[in-house]
C-alpha cells in the first residue's frame, strides 16, 4: 500500500536504538583545523600576563563582538575567558 509506513533494517532509527548515546555522538565530534592567525590588539590588554601563558597547543574561544571601532570584531579569549586579543582583519 501506499501510504504504509516501512521502517527498512538499515534506517537511522534501527542502527542507533540499541546504541549508547556517547557511542553515537563519539564519532561527530573531531578537532578541525580551522586556521592559522597573528592575534590583534594585545598591546591593548589590560592582564598582559594572559600572553605567558598561552601556548601553541591551547584551545581558545572565539566571539562575535560588537564594539565602537567594528561591529565585526571576533574576539579571541582563552577557555577561561580571559582576553588574547582579536582576529585581525584581512589586509
């Protein structure tokens, strides 16, 4: 019939119903290298000693800011939310 619902073996459903959640969602989640970026502005930090302990391998977060000089400023924070500076803009 046409308007029957068939669930076949190899849908969605039947390859994630019997799995745990971290099982399934394990294999989403990959580190990707996004780019590699001078960071501006760091004369302009107001704890200059978040620039010792940063280090090449680190995760940092980046934001959206909305300030005086650009509306499209990305904000560069280290995961503990202090400030590194900004995403410089392409020259």
């Amino acid at each position: 019939m046409a308007n029957e619902l068939e669930i076949k073996k190899e849908s969605v459903v039947s390859l994630v119903e019997n799995q745990d959640l971290g099982n399934i969602i394990k294999p989403l989640v990959n580190e990707i290298h996004l780019f590699d970026s001078f960071i501006a502005g760091t004369t302009h930090l107001d704890d200059q000693s978040v620039l010792e302990v940063v280090s090449v391998d680190d995760d940092l977060i980046l934001r959206r800011e909305d300030n005086k000089f650009d509306s499209n400023f990305v904000l560069v924070l280290m995961n503990d939310g202090r400030k590194l500076g900004y995403v410089p803009k392409k020259g």
